[in-house]
C-alpha cells in the first residue's frame, strides 16, 4: 500500500518561511532606517550661523567741467585784420571722485578750409577769477600750441594727438586757458570765416 507523499506540504512550509523571512526583514529595515532619521535629527539639533549683509560698493569716475555755460569764445568775432588779436579765457574744473592722468586738449572740428589764414596760440595758467571770455588776471605758465587753427585740428584731433595740459591732483583743481586768435598777413585772408572748437578729456589713471 503506497503512503501518501508529504512533499507539498514541505513545500507549503518552506514557501511561508520564505515570506515571513522577507516580512521580518523589512520590519528590521524599517526600524532601522527610522532609528537613522532620530539619530540624524538628534545630532543637527544644535546649529550656530553667523553672517555680514548689506554690503555695498560703489564706482567712481573722472569728471571735467568748465565756465562757459555753453557759450562760445568767439561768437561770431571780427572783422580781424592783420596784428590785431582776440584772446579769450576758460576755465577747466576737475570734478571726478578718482586720480585721474593728465587732460589733454585737442581740436573739436574745423568747419571750412580758411583754417590756414588764422593763427592761433593757447596757453594754460592758474585759476584767476575772472569770468568766461575774460582775461585780465591771468597768468600764463606755459605756452601750449602756436601754429594755424588748420594746423592745430590737423595734428591735434583726438585725445592721442592731444596736448597734455595739466595732472590734476585733486577733485576741484582748476586751470585757466587763454586762447588767442589773429589773422594771417596775407592778402588770401581777406574775408574768410572759419569755425572751431575745442575739446578737453581725461582718463582714471
């Protein structure tokens, strides 16, 4: 007589330890992924920070300025004639909030070709307190150009062919320049109009 056979029964066991096996070990898995997370909080409970806000900084920059309130020197001069001249003053401010190089003056266009039949001489002097166009208390140092107003725009047209006038030390610090305008003693130069100006500028050193 053949006994019965105990193999699915076998099977059944071990199937149900297999999952009580896996079940036991999530539970363990849980426990101790939480006691982690407790352990993790318990040691960032105590925290100490410092910081510094409200930083500012700020630039600064080169600034020029003169006395003219957007008038001309010459407006509309003349009639010249031969060994008369006009001579008129300005003065140029350093307003800027850094050390600045040199200001240099160069030529702000010529309009026309009757350039040639003027000459023109700029000098460069301490502050005076005269007003715009006024010359009476100045006193040149050094004499910056002598030639023609042509000559002057031709060669000195851009702060790189400028002529270096003054090193300003501080903010505040001012120069008094006279120029000087006469016509040439040639018979060419009758009845010619030219028209001209000048530019004054300066980089942070």
């Amino acid at each position: 007589m053949t006994k019965p056979s105990n193999a699915a029964p076998r099977s059944g066991r071990r199937r149900s330890l297999n999952g009580l096996t896996i079940q036991l070990a999530a539970v363990a898995l849980t426990f101790l992924l939480v006691a982690l997370l407790v352990a993790s909080s318990s040691y960032a409970a105590f925290v100490a920070t410092t910081d510094n806000t409200a930083d500012t900084v700020t630039s600064g920059g080169v600034a020029l300025s003169d006395n003219d309130s957007g008038s001309a020197m010459f407006a509309s001069e003349g009639p010249l004639t031969p060994g008369n001249n006009l001579s008129r003053c300005i003065d140029v401010t350093y307003t800027g909030t850094v050390n600045p190089g040199p200001v240099y003056l160069y030529s702000a266009g010529v309009t026309g070709d009757a350039g040639t039949y003027f000459n023109l001489t700029v000098e460069v002097g301490p502050d005076t307190a005269d007003a715009f166009g006024n010359c009476s208390s100045f006193s040149a140092t050094s004499t910056l150009y002598t030639g023609t107003i042509a000559a002057f725009q031709s060669s000195k047209n851009s702060y790189a062919t400028g002529i270096s006038t003054w090193d300003p030390a501080a903010s505040g610090e001012t120069r008094t320049f006279r120029f000087t305008v006469s016509v040439a003693n040639d018979q060419n130069a009758q009845n010619r109009t030219t028209n001209f100006g000048f530019t004054w500028e300066t980089r942070s050193a």
